[in-house]
C-alpha cells in the first residue's frame, strides 16, 4: 500500500518512529541531533519506497540500513568518530553471554574497556543484537545476508569480544 501511495506511509512511520529514533539517539547522544536524523532517514525512507524490495527480511531492516548510514553520515559531516554508547541494563545480557561465573561489575567494565577498542564492525555486530536487540533476521537484512549469516557474524564477534576481555584480565 505504501508502495503505491506515499499516504499509506504514515502507519509504518508511526510504528517505527520510536524504534528508529532510539537506535539513533543512542549513537548520537543528543536528543535533536537524534530527531533530525530519524526525521532525514524517514525522508528518505518516503523518497525510496518504491525501490523497496521485500527480499524475505523484516521491513525494519530496511530503515535500520537508512538509519544508520545517515548516522554515518552524521559523523563524517561532524568530523567526529562514533563513541559506543553502552546500556547498562542491556549490557547484562551480553555479560551473560560472555561468562556467567565472573562478578557483574567487574565484567561490564572490563566489557566497556575491551569493546571501544573492539574494530568497528564488530562493535556495531554487538550494537545491533545486545543494545538494540535486533534479531538475527533483521541484521541480516541491514547487512544484506541471512538470517543464518547474521547469527553466525554475531557470535564470531562475541567470541572475539571474550578472547578480547580474557587477554585483559591477564
């Protein structure tokens, strides 16, 4: 429907404003910066809706991939690097993953301190599944691969996240 009419956007929009709208806010920081940006992804998002395809991945995808290249785009015009903003409470989940038997706190800092120097694709691999909480399915269709792909990058990076907080604490 919204393919052939821009009208029937507003349904997507308001289902996926406050999802995409945090995903940027938490790579952003700021709250207008974060509003500007969701607002340009939209945009663009209405602009493109015709060359939409539905390749078997969640329409969500699809923004998230408009989403984050403007991110990018944020940064490069600001002539900033993008700094890892890391939730607390979602970061339990990815010290779970890590090793359950180490002492929390401990471990979400050594987790903060090894993921900043982590390369980028697997910061935001991290990003995408623990602080965003996207499935498998959706990172597959960010990243244009399956949903089998996806979880087997995922756990690559969690893997080389542990080595990287076991050669830490040596």
């Amino acid at each position: 429907m919204a393919k052939a009419n821009p009208a029937g956007f507003a349904p997507l929009y308001h289902y996926y404003f406050e999802a995409i709208f945090r995903f940027v806010h938490r790579k952003v920081g700021s709250m207008d910066d974060a509003g500007d940006i969701t607002s340009m992804a939209f945009m663009k998002a209405i602009a493109n809706i015709g060359k939409y395809e539905d390749r078997g991945f969640p329409f969500s995808s699809w923004l998230y991939r408009i989403a984050s290249n403007e991110v990018v785009m944020y940064f490069r015009k600001q002539k900033k690097d993008q700094v890892i903003r890391i939730d607390l409470k979602k970061a339990n989940l990815l010290v779970n993953e890590i090793d359950e038997d180490e002492e929390k706190e401990k471990l979400l800092h050594q987790l903060t301190l090894t993921l900043k120097d982590m390369p980028e694709e697997i910061q935001t691999l991290i990003e995408y599944r623990f602080f965003d909480l996207l499935s498998f399915k959706e990172i597959g269709g960010i990243l244009n691969i399956n949903e089998d792909a996806a979880k087997r990058r995922v756990y690559r990076a969690v893997d080389k996240l542990r080595q990287g907080m076991k050669g830490g604490q040596a």
